[in-house]
C-alpha cells in the first residue's frame, strides 16, 4: 500500500474518532448534552468512508480505496462552517445530535467543540492525500462518461435542494430549525457549501476515465452525505419534540442514487463493448427539438396575449403582472427554435435549449398560480391563456428531452478525446453557480406586507418554476467546464438567459406591489448574469488556447 494512502487512512480514522468523540466529552461549558445518545451514531457514519476504503485495501482496490476519501473532503469545508455555529452562538444550533440547551444561560465552547472541528479538518486532509496517492486523472472521456455525468448531476439536485431545507421541525424553543436562507451565517455558509459541494464532487468523481476511481468516489461521496442527513432524521424519529421535515430525506435518497450509479460506473470497463443504442439521425432530432421550441415559444406568447381568467364582476383579475414574465421566455423559445432550424447554427445552439426551456415553466408557474388562487377563492374560469401555459410547459420539456437525446447522438459521433475538467473554466462556473442559486432563493421584489414565493420558504405553485430553474442553472454550470469549449460556453450563456429573465421580474412586475424595492435575489442575479458571461468567455478562450 502506497505510503500516502496509509497517511491517509490513518488520518481519516483519527478525524473520525475526533468527530465522535467531540459531542461525548461535551462541546459547551456549562454542560449540555446531545438530545439523544448520539455520539455512536455520529462515529459510526464518520468511520464509513474509511471502513468502505479498508474493505477495498483487502481486495487489492488501492485506486477505489483511495478515491473513498474524496467525497468526504469535499463535504467537510460546509460541515466545518455548520457545526462552527455552536463556536458563534451554540443556542441558534439547532443541531440535536450535538448539544441541547435547556436555559437561557451563556455558554462558551469547550474542548469537544474544537475535537469536531478537528474532525472535518482531518477529513480534507485525508482527502487530499488520498488524491495525491492515485496521481492526475486521466484527460479521456466517452459518451458513457457523459450519460453518467447527466445522471449524477440529475440525483445531485435532491441533495442540492435538501441541505438547503430546514432539518427537521420542532415544538422546542430551545430547537428553532430553519431553512438555510434564513438561518445564521455560518449555517448558511455550511449550508451552501455542501450544495455546492455534492454536484461538484460527484461531477469531478464521474466525468474519471478510471472506472475504479469513478466508483470508489461516488461511494465515499455517498457515506459523506448520509454522514449529513441521517442524524436529523435519527432526532425526528426518537425525539418526541422534534418532527420530520423533507430535506433530509431528500438528500438520503440522493445518497442512494450515488450508490446505485456507483455500482455500473465500477463494473463497466473502457474496453468493454456494451450493446449500442440505435437513435434517429442527428439532423432529424435537431429539426424535431425546434419545431416544438417554436410551438413551445408560440404557445407562450399566446398565453401572454390572451386573457388568463375570468373573473366575477367587481373582482380585480390577478394575471396580467405574471403575465408579463411569459413575454421573454416565449420570445427566447421562439429565437432558440429558429436557431435550430438554421444549418449553420443548429450545433452551436442545440446546448442552448435544454438549459433555457425551463423560462416556460419558470413563467407559467407563476402565472397558473395567480389562476388557480382566482379559481379557488374566487370561483373565477380559467380562460384560454391559462390553457396556453400549461400546454407550453408540456411542449418545452419535449423539446428539451429531444434536444439532450441529439446531444447525445453528437457525442457518440464527435472524437470526445479533448474532453476533460477544465480549471480555466471551473472556478468562474462555480462562482456563477452560487450567484445563479441565491437569484432564485432570494426574492427579487419586496414590498411592505408582500411574502415572494420562493424555494426555500413561502412555497407555492411558483416555487415549482424556480426549483426547476434553479436546478437548470446549478446544472449548467457545473457540467461546463466538462464540456467541449463551444458546447460550454453555449450551456453558460443559456444560464445566463435563464437567470437574465429572473432578473426582469422587477421591472416588468414590481408595479402591482405599492412600495415595492429591488430584492436582494436581484443584485445576486445580475452579478450571476455577469459571472455565466464571463465563464461562457473564458469556455471559448480555453479552445483558442
């Protein structure tokens, strides 16, 4: 065994002793213990990774060994910043397994908090050794290497969205659990960092041409993110005080996933000849996706012509503000379509449609939640607008899945030996990845007595449309940088558009609300824009280079 995977495992194990070990021996002063028996729990799930390298060691797995520990490294920078909380002010913790307050008294951190911390510093260490044992990666790459990319990226999103919910719900005044969005500041940090962190890793671990690598990665990347979702579901089950919320579970599912891709990205070797998917030509999948991004786009802007609702007299009719928002995503479908359908054009603008169809559901959502709150209330009939949206939505996401099929046509007959992870693009992405995310999870307008819908709180019919955008831009701009440059920088400026047209909310809406003021989610969306723009560039100096 090389001498850096020891280093590293001997690392691992430590930082995972000191993770459990922390909440044993108390981590505040006066005392408080955790609400449950936790601590076997938490050395339990901090010892996986390391256990999962140990059973690879003895079949002889070094590569899969090694690539264990990765997953955890990546994680441990947002669980570092989370359980630094109990450092700033243990009472906002919230944090069950770990401590339970039961005063108003002051507490200071005591050694086991520092042990914890340790804990996660141990871990990127490990993490980093592990990496130096096995050496570069190699820079090849083939269409199976991006379908599993897709897929990893797909099973993120739950993840993504989970370790941004709260973790569970309580009856506690001393437990006061929230959303990340309005949680303290290193919470929120902790928070982001980890849903930056999973599609990040899981990008890097899957986009390996060493299949070993690939499945040990994902494997660690799993233990790493059950290590986070599993104690709050633990609390919520044993806990008579404490109840169940969705985001951890929805990050549990997203561990499964992770392991369930594991198994095929192991087993499958490069030079092995599976059985070929026989798809219709490129040209025809082409022309198929713009001629529903038109009657998309057409649909769309019909839908913001034509009246939404019907109200009974006397009644103010709530659509037309919503309305407008169906205005840019239909004219982007319709401009994107006929993109398509020209030859010169249809491969550079082919990225552009999976990433920009979700405008449709983006602005229809909205719109269909001002009809079906005037229906409900009001005993109003939804008029042929409100048809015209829904029926868009269904149209754009054909058009996208056309569109992703042809992309995936074009790599099976493209030499995708250039492909690799492209730092000069990475960093920027994901800059405009955190920017893009807070766009959507902030609001845009805010108004006296207004409640904007959002993802993380408020959550409506129209939050739907910003979860679906949301997970658009966090997947472009994590799949750029291993895409070919002109298919990159084609990804990113689709983000950008997605994220432009959240930016226009304000002007085009801000107008039904007395009072109204930019949003904070407004600043964050147009530094996103200008972020995706300058990634898309530096996507294309990459090829001239």
């Amino acid at each position: 065994m090389p001498t850096l995977l020891r280093a590293a495992m001997v690392v691992s194990v430590v930082g995972a002793v000191l993770t459990g070990l922390g909440p044993l021996i108390g981590l505040v002063a006066p005392s408080a213990s955790a609400a449950f028996l936790s601590w076997p729990l938490l050395l339990v799930l901090a010892l996986l990774p390391a256990g999962l390298a140990a059973v690879f060691i003895r079949r002889g797995r070094l590569v899969t060994a090694a690539a264990v520990l990765i997953g955890p490294a990546a994680l441990a920078p947002g669980r570092l910043a989370l359980d630094a909380q109990v450092l700033a002010d243990p009472a906002l913790a919230a944090r069950p397994e770990l401590l339970k307050l039961a005063s108003l008294d002051v507490f200071s951190p005591s050694i086991g908090a520092w042990l914890l911390l340790t804990g996660h510093v141990a871990a990127i260490a490990a993490g980093f050794l592990a990496v130096r044992s096995v050496g570069p990666g190699g820079e090849e790459s083939d269409g199976q290497h991006q379908r599993l990319l897709t897929l990893v990226f797909c099973v993120s999103v739950p993840a993504v969205v989970g370790v941004m919910m709260a973790p569970f719900s309580s009856e506690d005044p001393y437990l006061l659990p929230k959303h990340a969005l309005d949680a303290p500041v290193a919470v929120l940090i902790g928070s982001v960092l980890i849903a930056v962190g999973v599609p990040a890793a899981a990008g890097y671990l899957a986009g390996s041409v060493d299949q070993d690598f690939t499945r040990g990665g994902l494997l660690g990347l799993a233990a790493a993110l059950t290590g986070v979702v599993v104690p709050p579901l633990i609390a919520a089950a044993v806990l008579a005080e404490v109840s169940f919320s969705w985001g951890p579970m929805l990050g549990l599912i997203a561990a499964f996933a992770l392991v369930a891709l594991a198994m095929p990205g192991g087993r499958t070797r490069s030079g092995e000849v599976g059985e070929d998917l026989h798809l219709p030509a490129l040209n025809r999948l082409i022309t198929t996706s713009a001629v529903l991004a038109l009657v998309a786009g057409a649909l769309t802007v019909l839908a913001a012509l034509a009246p939404q609702v019907e109200m009974p007299f006397g009644l103010r009719d709530p659509s037309p503000y919503p309305a407008r928002m169906l205005w840019p995503a239909g004219i982007v479908l319709l401009l994107v379509g006929a993109g398509l359908l020209a030859p010169r054009l249809a491969l550079r603008v082919r990225p552009l449609l999976p990433v920009v169809w979700v405008l449709v559901p983006l602005a229809a959502t909205s719109v269909l939640d001002a009809v079906f709150t005037a229906v409900q209330a009001a005993g109003a009939d939804a008029e042929i607008g409100a048809w015209s949206a829904g029926v868009a939505v269904l149209f754009a996401v054909a058009a996208a899945i056309v569109a992703a099929v042809a992309g995936a046509v074009e790599r099976d007959e493209v030499d995708l030996t250039e492909i690799a992870m492209r730092r000069p693009v990475l960093i920027p992405a994901l800059v405009s990845l955190v920017l893009g995310a807070a766009a959507f999870s902030l609001p845009v307008v805010t108004a006296p007595d207004y409640a904007a819908p959002g993802v993380f709180a408020e959550f409506g019919t129209t939050s739907w449309g910003l979860l679906i955008a949301l997970a658009a831009v966090v997947a472009a701009a994590v799949l750029a940088p291993m895409c070919r440059p002109p298919r990159a920088a084609a990804l990113l400026c689709g983000a950008a558009v997605v994220v432009a047209v959240r930016v226009l909310e304000y002007p085009l809406t801000a107008e039904r609300l007395p009072g109204s003021e930019p949003g904070t989610g407004l600043w964050f969306g147009i530094a996103g824009v200008l972020a995706l723009l300058v990634s898309a560039v530096a996507a294309i100096r990459t090829k001239a280079s």
